[in-house]
C-alpha cells in the first residue's frame, strides 16, 4: 500500500507502549495493531484525531505516501 502507517515511530518518541496507546485512544490492541502494521483499508478522522492528542503529533507524522519503488525496497 502506497500509504505507510508510522505509529512505532511516535510510540518510541513517546516512550509509549501500544497496549497504553490503545486503551487512551479507545480502540482495541488489535484494531491498533491493524493499523500500526499497515493491514488497515481505511482509519476514521476521528481515530487519527485521537491518535494524534494522545500522541501530541500531527497526521503527517504518522501517515506518509510512500512511490512503489520505495514499497518494494522496504523503506
């Protein structure tokens, strides 16, 4: 998928696991884990703005568009 998803990065800068992450944002460690792992088709503003306070970060800093080229090198 040419969006690339980088909550492990916050979650680091954050000193912040995903279990804490999930249970401030309101949504379940697996629905997290969907969207962290890149598997999600779809993510409501609502999730992105939640992920975003608890994180204090702005949507760019979790989600960027990554050319096939860069997909397939695995950056």
């Amino acid at each position: 998928m040419p969006i690339a998803v980088d909550i492990d990065v916050m979650l680091a800068r954050r000193k912040m696991s995903v279990g804490e992450l999930a249970d401030r944002v309101g949504i379940t460690p697996a629905n997290l884990a969907v969207l962290k792992n890149g598997r999600a088709k779809a993510v409501r503003f609502a999730t992105l703005a939640a992920l975003c306070e608890v994180l204090e970060c702005q949507p760019g800093d979790l989600l960027r568009w990554e050319t096939e080229a860069e997909e397939a090198v695995g950056v």
